[in-house]
C-alpha cells in the first residue's frame, strides 16, 4: 500500500466514521486539539485500523503520535 492510499483511507474515515470537517485534516493538523478527536473516537480508531489495514494499535506505540502525518507514518511503518 502506498503512501498516498494510507493517507487517503486515513482521510475517509476520519471524515466518514468521525465526522471530522474535511477541512480541518491537514498534514500538521493535531489530532486533539484541531480535529478535535476525544479518547472515545480513539476506540473508534483502534476498530477502523484494524478492519482497514489489518493491525491492531498498541496504546504505547501511540506515545507522540499527535498529528495527522505522524498517525499515518504510524500505519506506514505497521505495514512497512
């Protein structure tokens, strides 16, 4: 899977699952503070990423993960 497929599958059910506003994922866009997911859409998260690409999140490997581009280099690096 490519970078770009990676983004766009985050892209679509962040804005499909979450309801997230379209325009406010951008690259450096902070998951929490701009796109304004809580710690019950990041349960969500754990669901969609595993039906999606096949892994499950470990909390601890999120550690720092806070922004749009660090959540997908995230499941890059899973798939990698």
């Amino acid at each position: 899977m490519t970078r770009q497929e990676i983004e766009e599958k985050v892209r679509n059910f962040l804005i499909e699952d979450l309801e997230i506003e379209e325009e406010t994922i951008a690259p450096e866009a902070r998951l929490k503070e701009d796109m304004g997911i809580d710690s019950l859409d990041f349960v969500d998260i754990v669901v969609i990423v595993e039906k999606n690409f096949g892994f499950k999140i470990k909390p601890e490997e999120m550690a720092g993960v806070d922004t749009f581009t660090k959540f997908c280099d995230y499941i890059e690096s899973k798939l990698g």
